[in-house]
DNA sequence: CTTGTACCCTGACCGC
DNA sequence: TGCGGTCAGGGTACAA
C-alpha cells in the first residue's frame, strides 16, 4: 500500500544508485509483471542497455526516465526493491523476485511483488506526456495551494474521502492517508467534498499536507507489506489516529474509532469529532 | 461526463 | 492439523 511517502522514500533510495546507470540486462520471471508492452522480448529491447538519466516519481508511480523512453514502476500493493550486489537478493525476504535489472556497475536491482498486481510500463516521452496528463497536482508541491483542493473536491458529488482516492483530481493519496487527513481536519468522510466550505477546505488543505509531510519524514508507514529499499522499515505507523485503529478510543475526544466501507475501501474516522 | 462494481493476485488470519 | 472463507487496496475495465 505505498503512496506517495512511500513511493517518494523508495525514489530517495533509488536515486543516488540508479542515476547515470545503464541497465546491462533484464530479466522477467513473471511475465504479468509486464503491463506494457506486455511481452518479454518487446519489453527488454526498449529497456536493455540504456542509460537512466532520473529517477522520478509522479503520484504513486516512479520513474526511470531513459535516454529514448521512461520505465513506470507501479508498485501497488506488495512491490518492493532491494540492491544488492547480486546474483541473489540480498534480503531473505525476496521470495517472490519477479524481475531483475542488472546495471553496469555490476549490482542488481531486484523487484519483488507477492501478488504480482504491480509492475512495469515502458512508454515512449511523448506517450508518459499523455499518460502524465491524468493526474491531479502533487499535494506537496508549492504551489498546491488551498484554492486547489478546493477545485479537486468541488467536481461531481463523490464523497470527499472517495475523491480524495481519485488520482485525477490529487495524485498519489492513497486509503491510509485519506482517513488521517480527515481526521486531522475534523471532517466526516462521507460528506461530499463539494459541500465542504471554504474554512473545512483549508483545515483539509493543511491536515493532508502535513500528514504526508511528516510520513515522508518518518520514511513512510509499514503497517503490512511495504518496505522501503532493501527491507528498511517506516516509522509513521505509530503515529496513526484512525487507520487500523477501529474500536479503540480516538487520541482528540476518546469516542471510538468506526470502520465504515466507500468504494470498497476502508474509511476509518472518529464519529465524535469528524462532524 | 461521473460513479459504482468486479477483478487481478497471494498470504495472513479466523472460526470450526 | 487442516480447510474454507474473508480481507487487504491500487489501478483498470466496464456498465449504468
């Protein structure tokens, strides 16, 4: 369940190792890894032997940008990375290794997906430009300003924590972060976000800045499958307020914390506070 | 256009 | 000890 703290830790991680690399080879062991093309032979020949320039991230997606082309990894649920200095993944933990690239420096980097929901898409510039234009602003950014949110939440009538989930309106907010942004701003999730005033928009506007900031700095949330690079642990899990915590008694007013279901997901809130 | 639902996948967990 | 059922949720395809 990476979002955009942990996908963003996992780039810092990346980065310092990956940049200025060429990959050497790659090898897929699963081939439903591949979203795009979705074949083995297709996909190596536009990834084997480039150069990666960056690595990025949009969203919940990372980015390798190439020489001629980008490589998306969406991780999903259960993707991981680990370095090592190869043939083996270092971490005992890799027992689902669904692709290895080999860079030039003669290190590997292994990815392991359980489920094998995410993966690899490897698109031209001028195609991840079209694909890019999907995606709503990145909430940290500067000049994601409260007038912002307020335009992501005012389309439709969607409730404000399913459109908080929409990639399109902000990217890279995901289930635990929604509930917690929420709750930091006193806001009942099952309103809908176009009835928010201008007041709620700006406590919701400074909560979900804030709790994504602070995840980030405390390396993400491990509460079940993710991992940073090469095992590492998040810290933020423990400072949750209501995600995962349904029954016990909430930090703010000690009512107890509710699990309902929007879109399928679980929204966990505070019925004494979130109004 | 928006919104809701099924599906992908495996492992952890639970009740019997 | 085993076994079936449920759940986890990011993204997409598709129907309404």
């Amino acid at each position: 369940m990476p979002e955009l703290p942990e996908v963003e830790t996992i780039r810092r991680d990346l980065a310092p190792a990956l940049e200025g690399r060429r990959i050497a080879g790659i090898r897929v062991r699963h081939e439903d890894i591949l979203l795009a093309p979705r074949r083995r032979e297709e996909f190596r020949r536009h990834v084997e032997g480039r150069r990666i320039t960056a690595v990025d991230r949009r969203g919940k997606w990372l980015l390798f940008r190439l020489e001629d082309g980008v490589l998306v990894t969406q991780l999903r649920m259960t993707g991981r990375f680990c370095i090592g200095p190869g043939p083996r993944p270092p971490i005992a933990d890799f027992r689902h290794v669904a692709a290895e690239i080999d860079l030039d420096d003669g290190r590997t980097l292994f990815y392991d997906d359980v489920r094998r929901l995410g993966g690899f898409l490897w698109l031209t510039p001028a195609a991840w430009t079209r694909e890019e234009a999907r995606f709503g602003p990145e909430p940290l950014d500067r000049g994601f300003r409260t007038v912002d949110l307020g335009a992501a939440l005012s389309r439709g009538s969607a409730p404000v924590k399913n459109a908080l989930l929409d990639q399109s309106r902000i990217a890279g907010v995901g289930n635990i972060y929604a509930s917690e942004a929420l709750h930091g701003a006193r806001i009942d999730p099952r309103r809908p976000g176009r009835s928010l005033n201008a007041d709620e928009v700006r406590r919701l506007h400074r909560s979900l800045r804030s709790v994504l900031r602070r995840a980030l700095e405390n390396a993400g949330t491990t509460f079940r499958d993710y991992r940073a690079v090469n095992g590492r642990s998040g810290r933020f899990q423990g400072r949750l307020r209501v995600y995962g915590r349904e029954g016990e008694p909430c930090r703010r007013c000690g009512s107890e914390i509710r699990r309902i279901v929007q879109a399928g997901r679980s929204t966990f809130f505070c019925p004494g506070c979130q109004a």
